[in-house]
C-alpha cells in the first residue's frame, strides 16, 4: 500500500499504531504527519490485547502492527481483526527476516 496524500473525496481517518517497545511506537508517530495523509485520529496501543479494545470502541481504517509482541502476536491479532473487522487494512512491521512470518501476513490479507 503506497501512502497518498489527502486530497479529497474518500480517505482513511482512524489510524492505530501498534508495538510493544515505546521508542518505536514514539517513532512510528512522529515519522509522518498523519494529518497530512488524511488521517484525523491517531490511536496507539503496546499490545495485541489493547489494539482489539481499540478497534471494538473505534472505526479503524488503518492498523500498523508489530509481529512479534509479548502475549498475543501481531500475526494472531490479524486473524481476528480479519474476521471482526474485514474492512481494516493492515500493514505489519518487523526486523525479523523470516519467510514463514511474511507468508502468513500475506495469507491474513495485509497490505505490505
């Protein structure tokens, strides 16, 4: 998924970032301005458990996800946002380089 700038018509409002260490979600919020992309609502959450408490009281548009999280798995939070919320587009982050976490993210429908 290619990040467009607003400029009308239909876009995402409600963004939710997701990771498990503070520093990274610190830098997944100041790395863009969000607004800039349509984006009016910027959620955050350190872990699977939160973000689906999010995504239960909010209209996600976009969800920006670690894999690897203590407890519950950004890979394991996809497959319920995918049969709760189908309409969520998601993207997972990782610095992990194995094949068998990107095949399944492409199996759970994720965008990049």
């Amino acid at each position: 998924m290619r990040m467009r700038k607003c400029k009308g018509g239909t876009h995402m409002e409600d963004i939710l970032l997701v990771d498990d260490e503070r520093p990274v979600l610190d830098s997944l919020l100041s790395s863009l301005d969000w607004a800039e992309y349509g984006f009016k609502h910027i959620h955050t959450a350190q872990s699977a458990d939160e973000a689906l408490d999010i995504m239960t009281s909010n209209s996600i548009d976009l969800l920006i996800t670690d894999i690897l999280m203590p407890g519950l798995s950004g890979l394991e939070m996809l497959k319920i946002i995918r049969s709760r919320f189908p309409a969520t587009r998601c993207v997972l982050l990782s610095a992990h380089s194995k094949f068998e976490y990107a095949r399944d993210a492409l199996q759970l429908g994720v965008e990049n």
